[in-house]
C-alpha cells in the first residue's frame, strides 16, 4: 500500500518539476540576452534607429494602449511611445527539457 502511494505521489508530481525546470531555463535565457534587446523607457524612435524596423507591428490595445513589435529574436511592448518590456521571441531547449512533439501537446 505504501509503495503504491509513494508511486502516486511521484507520477503525479512529475509535471510540476518539468515545468519548474522550463521555467528556470527561459529566465537564464532571458537574462543572458537581455543586453541585446531595448531597455525600459526607450522610446519608439530610438527602439527604430537603433533596432531597426520590426518585422511586424502590431495595433494597440486597451486603456493604455499597448503595442507589440517583433523582431527576429525578440518582441518588444510599449506603453504609449515607451517601452515597458522586451522579451525573447524563442527559447531554446536544453538538453534536459523535453520538447512540445515528446510530450504529446
């Protein structure tokens, strides 16, 4: 009875651990790019000078306006004309991390 309830618990926290480990991995990722992505507070036209164009812009959106770019490796969020974030557009894996294809979603 202990066996089969020590196996239960295991199984049924083997997602919470892989999603632990994803989650660390995107925040290393993220910091060790984040020299080459606009920093808070630039402006529009200084995100274009020195980025250049996006390859999309999207429209605003809500109360204050929002406005996404996205560039090749990274998306950048304004408020207003400023930006309040800038993220990366993809994450690679690690070797430990299983893919999207491997866990059937």
């Amino acid at each position: 009875m202990r066996v089969k309830l020590l196996t239960l618990l295991l199984v049924a926290a083997a997602p919470i651990v892989r999603a632990d480990t994803l989650l660390l991995d995107s925040i290393e990722a993220n910091k060790a790019t984040a020299s080459s992505r606009p920093r808070g507070g630039m402006s529009m036209d200084k995100v274009e000078a020195q980025f250049g164009a996006p390859i999309e812009r999207h429209a605003a959106v809500g109360e204050p306006p929002i406005t996404r770019w996205d560039y090749p490796t990274f998306s950048v969020y304004f408020e207003y004309q400023l930006v309040i974030h800038a993220v990366p557009s993809t994450v690679e894996p690690s070797s430990a991390a299983p893919s999207a294809s491997a866990s059937g979603g």
